[in-house]
C-alpha cells in the first residue's frame, strides 16, 4: 500500500504568514520540547509523536509532532493530515505519498521505522468516526475545507 491525497481544496483555514514563518523557525524547538517533555505533551488531548520523513523536494531529513490515535493493528499508529483545516495537504503528508518507506517515529521514548498508507472507503470512515470520537476538534476540520483530510496509517516495520 502507498499514501495517496486527494487535491488541494479551494477552501480551508488560512494560517497568516507570520504564524507560518514562526512555526518554520521554532521547528528545532518543538523537537527538543518533544524529547524533553513528549510523555506529557498532548493536542487536542491526544499524545504525540515525533514523525520524521524525507522531504519530498530536498531529500533532507524533516520532523514534526503529531497527535496519534491507536489502530486496531498492532504495531501501528494513526495520525491525520488536517493541517488545522487548510486547503493544502500538510508538507509531512506530501513527504510521505513520495517516500511511503522512508519514515521513523519516536514515540513513549522509543524509535520505530514505519510504513505509510492511507485509510480509504470504510475502512477510513470508522477511523475518523474514532478520531472525532476522541478529539472533537478534528471534526470542524472537515467544514472548514473541501479537501479530503488524510488518514494515514503508520505501520512498524
């Protein structure tokens, strides 16, 4: 299985630049605050995850936490491409529909290589009926844009 997305929507939640460009620059900080403070961390009352991936572009090695929902699968995590509600796919999810294998997280202070696929047909529509179970908040996601926001499955390998 591979990462597949749907096109960009035409609508979705805008972040201002300046927001953009903050979060770029205190990357290197919210990894640190990962490694330092992760067990405790939580959005949207989920834990987090470090997720690296290779960027779809440069090649180069890219990081970003996110909140995680458990699968029925063991070994394997669930996480969701929402990017707050935007138009556009987030950049992790970009990285992985072109390099699906080439993925590590670090979670609970332990680092595990991983496999993406997308959650598609039933399959995604339980997941997301859980997500929204357990954290509300990603249900106003699916108003706020005409996207199709990925779910994406995290498989050990």
């Amino acid at each position: 299985m591979s990462v597949t997305v749907g096109p960009k929507g035409k609508r979705g939640a805008e972040f201002p630049p300046v927001a953009r460009s903050l979060i770029r620059a205190l990357a290197p900080v919210n990894v640190w605050m990962f490694r330092r403070f992760g067990r405790r961390m939580r959005v949207q009352g989920r834990p987090l995850l470090l997720l690296t991936t290779r960027g779809a572009k440069t090649g180069l090695p890219r990081r970003t936490t996110l909140g995680w929902f458990t699968d029925d699968r063991p070994g394997s995590w669930i996480v969701v491409g929402s990017n707050g509600g935007a138009a556009a796919h987030p950049a992790w999810v970009i990285n992985l529909v072109r390099h699906p294998s080439d993925a590590s997280i670090e979670v609970d202070g332990k680092t595990y290589r991983v496999r993406a696929e997308s959650l598609s047909g039933a399959e995604r529509e339980r997941a997301w009926k859980k997500i929204v179970e357990l954290a509300p908040g990603y249900g106003k996601y699916t108003e706020q844009t005409d996207r199709v926001i990925p779910v994406i499955r995290l498989v050990r390998t």
